[in-house]
C-alpha cells in the first residue's frame, strides 16, 4: 500500500561537510514537504536505541559510535509513496552501489557515513519519526 509519510536523517558527515542545504533543496525538489524538522545529536546510548534493531550486527557499535559524534538532522516528510520514492532518491546503502544522481552517490563518504537515512517501511517511519519528533511536532 502507498504511504504519504517517511522519516530521514541528515547523518553526521553530511552536516559537518556543509551539506544540509544542498541535500534538504534535493528533497524538496524531488516533491517532499518537510513536514517537521530540527538539527539535534545524538547520546551513544540514545544512537544504541535508534539502531536496536542492528544490536547484532558486527557494525552496530561503529554505528553508535559515529551516529553520536556530531549534529544530525531528522525529518519527518510527506509525499505519495514517500518510504519507497525516498528510498529511490537516497540510493543504496553503500555509496558504491548507489545510483548516479542520488543523494548517497553525490554526498556520502561509506556504507557507515553515508549521508542519509531513510526508512525502510511504513510502520518503521512512525516508530522512527516518534522517536525524534513529539505528537504535537507531528502536526
Ligand atoms: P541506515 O540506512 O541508516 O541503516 C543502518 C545503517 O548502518 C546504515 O544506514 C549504515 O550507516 C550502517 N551500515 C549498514 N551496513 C553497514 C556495514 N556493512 N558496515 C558499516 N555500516 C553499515
């Protein structure tokens, strides 16, 4: 089933590069409003409850590490189809399989710093965009 809602990330070696501006300008072009927004960071352990769900995977603690070293910026976005066509406009994970023109492919370092997060279903982009974002934020 479409969905009108998603949640992102800005990650925190897009922001420290300086590329909150070019990427949210992507965003918008590519149809989404931005629906809540804000420039945060993220506590190790706060990082370690977002990314619970890669607890065993040999990466999580690299993840939580990096996740927890520098500002990022969460998003809620509305668009028809918005996990999936956001998902297209990011790319893959990893950077080198990401697809020319996409957000990963223009802006991320690796497959840990790779610029954005996107979810990965409807009921993942509520729990996220809850996880930042209070009810009355979510307006
Ligand atoms: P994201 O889409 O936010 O979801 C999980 C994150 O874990 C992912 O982006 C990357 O930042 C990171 N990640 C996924 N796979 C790997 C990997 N093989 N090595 C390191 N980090 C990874």
């Amino acid at each position: 089933m479409a969905t009108n809602r998603t949640f992102t990330m800005i990650k925190p070696d897009a922001v420290e590069a300086g590329n909150i501006g070019a990427i949210t300008k992507m965003i918008q072009e590519a149809g989404f409003r931005i629906v809540a927004m804000k420039m945060t960071k993220l506590s190790e352990e706060r990082a370690g409850q977002f990314y619970e769900v890669h607890s065993e995977r040999p990466f999580y603690n690299d993840l939580c590490n990096y996740m927890s070293s520098g500002a990022i910026v969460p998003m809620i976005l509305e668009k028809d189809n918005a996990v999936e066509d956001f998902r297209t406009l990011i790319g893959a994970t990893n950077p080198a399989e990401a697809a020319e023109g996409t957000i990963r492919n223009l802006f991320a370092e690796s497959i840990e710093a790779n610029a954005i997060h996107g979810s990965d279903s409807d009921e993942n982009a509520a729990i996220e965009g809850s996880f930042f974002f209070s009810a009355t934020e979510r307006f």
